[in-house]
C-alpha cells in the first residue's frame, strides 16, 4: 500500500508505512481497535489494526511477542492451546461505553487494562517485558527484551503501558503470560455493608491465603483463589475460621468466571443511563468517599482500592475528593471537556510528562487532549 493509500484508510499495512505516515502528517488520534479511549483527542485516525501476527510464542519460556494490531480474543485462543493465559484479565469495555470492535493488544498496553487479579498478580505494565513502537519523528524505538530481568536506564516498556498513545504508536509487545491454574474457586459472603465488605477483603488480603481477586457487589463480597484443589481447600478451611460467617463456595471455571467477568467488564452499569467514574483510593478511606459522593451505584474491586461509580450526569466527583485518582471513564464530551478525563496532575508531575511528551513528540502529532 501507498503512503496515500494508508493515510486514507487510516491503518498503514507495515511498521515502514506506519513511520512515513507520520512523518508526513499529523496531528493523530491513535487507535487499536476502538474499544476502550476514553479520552478526548484531536486529529485524523491513525489505526494499528492492520499490524498483525504473532512474532514469537514460546510455552515453556512463558513468552509472546506479538504485532499491536493483533485481536485480544486471537491471543487467548492461542494461549488456551498450551493450557495458558494473560494474567492482567484484561476488561471488556465494549458494551460500558456502547463500542463496537475488536479489543486489540496495543490498545490494551497503552491503555495498561487491568481487572481483578491485579490486587495479586499485578498491571498489565508488569507483564510487559519489551516494547517497540514509532515515535513523533517517525523512527522506530525498540525497548526491554523477552526475558524478565533487572535493567539500567528509563523502563521505556513501563512508561508506555498506560500512556494511551501521547507518547508513540506501539507496533509490537513482549509479555509474560501464565500457566492457567488447575482449579478456581469464589467464596461469596453474603449480606456485608460496605463498611465490614471492606474490613473483610482488607483482613483476607492481609493473609498469606494468596487470594486472586476481592470484590463487593450487590452487598455480597466475592473472594477468589485460584490453583491446586488440595491446596484450596485448605486455605477455604483458614479463611471460615478467620470470618466466622457464613460462606458459599463456588468450584471450578464455569461458576466461578461469570462472576469475575460481570465484575471485571462492570455489567452493572450497562444500560443504564449516568456518568461513570473509575476511582483509586485507599480502602480506608473508600467507605466514607462513597457516601460523601452518594453515588446511584457503587462496586468495590482491589479490596476497596478500586471503586467504579455510577453518578448521574455531570457529577464532579474530584470535588468531594482529598486524596486519591478519579478517571471519568463514560460520560458526554461537554462532561469530559468540562472536568477532564484524567486526574489534574501536580505541576512537578505536569513538567515531567510535558518534558516527555516533547522528547518522544516533539512536534505534538499523537493524541493531543487525550490527557489534558
């Protein structure tokens, strides 16, 4: 394809078509598959959807290296054949936000997507062992390896998960992936406020009980650990004793998952009409938040760490906050350009990310607004 060709379809077929189009154009709005920006961005598109395949898998080494452009659902098809996973559960943000498409593994990196397990395992950034990707002038950077290990020098890899394409257009990743464990099991304590729910997690996480996800919901708290049957029913026996209560036991994947999705995708709010809003907080201070806020609706995740608000239109939920981060996630372009999308940064952090943004765009072709 022609560089015209690429500019007009918006998705070069080539890494080498991708850097003459930016290096004869901009400004750009970057996309994968357009299923999960949320922030407000000026130019043309520009798609990574084009660049696909899977460069290098290796099952024993626990490694991938696959093209950006490559569909999330490919990947774990792929994975699944070798009895393996991403450990990051990445969300599903298409029906919260009412897009169509294909979720894709560069959107996923620049966006770090991360669902319950993280308050166990870690960000999707933490999986993600090399990067390369096209910068402002056109030139293609390539950062980290395939192999987890210690490095000198700026942890590009790091910086450009979660920098949701203000500072390069990723063309490919290199992540660790994960066994898939032999069992799952969700233990749901029904009927907890949501001050005990976080007393609970915040308790049971405390604990060397090796938990994979903790959430409250609909006045029930949801507990996951994930492994050897044995081994799990032996941690199940702790953590009775230690809550003293009541405690549904649900085995296995196709019990426990549905669970987990619904909370990881936030199918609570589909369909329903307000703003929402994804907050990180400190679970001590999450209960006494929420009620200042007095949201329609409210999910714990993280233990309390992470909440997601349902409001009504036009809520401004920094307003009651003193400390913590609060993303708008879904809301109407006059909400979004009126409060922002991304938490106000400190003015020492603004002249971080401003000095970074002119080293890897120095022209401001990539995503302009999309972080203030």
């Amino acid at each position: 394809m022609s560089v015209s060709a690429a500019k007009e379809t918006g998705a070069p077929q080539s890494e080498a078509e991708l850097c003459d189009v930016i290096r004869g154009g901009g400004p750009f709005v970057i996309e994968g598959g357009g299923t999960r920006r949320i922030g407000l961005a000026q130019g043309e598109a520009l798609s990574t959807r084009a660049l696909t395949g899977v460069s290098l898998y290796e099952p024993g080494a626990l490694t991938l290296v696959v093209k950006a452009g490559t569909r999330l659902s490919e990947i774990a098809a792929l994975l699944a054949s070798e009895n393996q996973r991403l450990a990051f559960e990445v969300p599903d943000m298409r029906d919260l936000l009412g897009r169509d498409g294909e979720s894709t593994i560069g959107g996923v990196v620049a966006a770090n997507a991360s669902g319950p397990r993280r308050v166990a395992l870690g960000a999707c950034r933490d999986f993600c062992l090399g990067v390369r990707y096209v910068d402002g002038r056109g030139q293609v950077v390539k950062n980290g390896g395939r192999v987890m290990k210690n490095v000198t020098g700026l942890d590009l890899v790091k910086l450009m998960a979660g920098s949701h394409g203000t500072l390069g257009v990723i063309t490919e990743v290199s992540l660790k992936v994960q066994p898939l464990p032999e069992t799952v099991v969700t233990l749901k304590v029904p009927q907890c406020e949501a001050l005990d729910a976080v007393g609970i997690m915040s308790d049971i996480l405390g604990q060397p009980f090796d938990l994979t996800g903790t959430a409250w919901s609909g006045s029930t708290v949801f507990l996951r650990l994930e492994g050897i049957e044995t081994a799990l029913k032996y941690r199940i026996g702790r953590i009775r004793a230690r809550l003293g209560r009541d405690v549904e036991e649900l085995w296995g994947a196709a019990l426990s998952d549905p669970i987990w999705q619904a909370l990881r995708d936030v199918e609570r709010f589909h369909d329903r009409a307000g703003d929402v809003w994804q907050l990180s907080v400190r679970p001590s201070d999450a209960v006494a938040l929420v009620e200042a806020i007095c949201p329609e609706d409210v999910i714990y995740d993280w233990g309390g760490n992470r909440l997601w608000l349902l409001t009504a239109e036009g809520t401004d939920v920094r307003a009651k906050m003193h400390r913590g981060h609060a993303t708008l996630v879904r809301a109407s372009d006059g909400t979004k350009a009126r409060l922002g999308v991304f938490h106000p940064q400190s003015a020492a952090i603004e002249r971080v990310s401003a000095g970074l943004r002119h080293k890897f765009d120095p022209e401001g072709k990539f995503n302009r607004g999309m972080m203030g």
